[in-house]
C-alpha cells in the first residue's frame, strides 16, 4: 500500500511538472524601461516626442544626456549624427519612480536619409548591461 501511494505520488508530481513546463517558461514582465514615441512615420527635419517609462518596482536613475538616433543598417542599428552631444561629462543623475515617466524631445535633422530609425536611451545609472527596453520601436522616416 505504502508502495503505491509512493509511486502514485511520483507519478502525479511528473506530471504537473511536465505540464508546467509543456509550454515552455515564459516571463510575462515587462522590461524595466519602455521607450515610445508619439507617431511611427516622421519626415526628416521634425521632431520626436520619446517617453521613457520605468515600468519596474524600483527607481530608475538616468542622466539628462541626450537620447540617440540608430537608422538600421544591413548589419544593425547604427548611431546617426544629429548635432546633439554624444558624450556628456558631469550630466546630472535623475530618479525616475516606479510607473513614472519623462518625455524627451529629438530633433530629425532635414538631412537623414529615409528608412528606419529608433531612439535610444544609452545613460543609465548603477544599471546592468543586460537591462531591456532602452530602445524604441522602430519607425519610418520620410523625405522632407
């Protein structure tokens, strides 16, 4: 009796792991930063209205330096000149509360080729490498 009381709770625990795990383990948080803009089609020489949101439990510290323009290349996503500052010495850290969020304003120069761009939020403080969510969606830019 003690005998098949064993295997039958081996059995059962077998089996609720196997389900648990059929699906595969999926995390359905969301990542820490969420970056957005305010349209997906831009013409070169406007400007975009980027939010960034600090979506997790804790506080986010960034710095007040300027978020960058990538347009994606055959390789990847490449940084593009804008004339904003690229590095920012002595740039002031900022907290940014849980479900809180800052907009920035980023200015298109007329110049930029068409194709897809993003915004990225590269300053972050006492965060790690791994942190998800610093860039936004892509988006089209147009001819003037």
């Amino acid at each position: 009796m003690a005998r098949r009381f064993i295997r039958n709770t081996f059995i059962t625990a077998a089996l609720v792991a196997l389900a648990a795990c059929s699906g595969g383990v999926v995390d359905s948080t969301p990542p820490r930063v969420q970056v957005t803009t305010d349209k997906s089609t831009y013409a070169a020489g406007s400007a975009v209205k980027a939010a960034l949101r600090n979506s997790g439990d804790g506080k986010l510290t960034y710095t007040d330096c300027w978020p960058a323009v990538q347009r994606q290349t055959a390789t990847g996503w490449s940084r593009v000149d804008t004339g904003a500052p690229v590095a920012c010495p002595g740039a002031n850290a900022h907290e940014l509360g849980s479900g809180s969020s800052i907009t920035a304003t980023v200015f298109l120069p007329g110049t930029l080729t068409p194709g897809t761009y993003r915004i990225y939020f590269s300053d972050f403080v006492g965060q790690t490498a791994a942190e998800e969510g610093r860039e936004s969606s892509p988006f089209q830019l147009t001819a003037p």
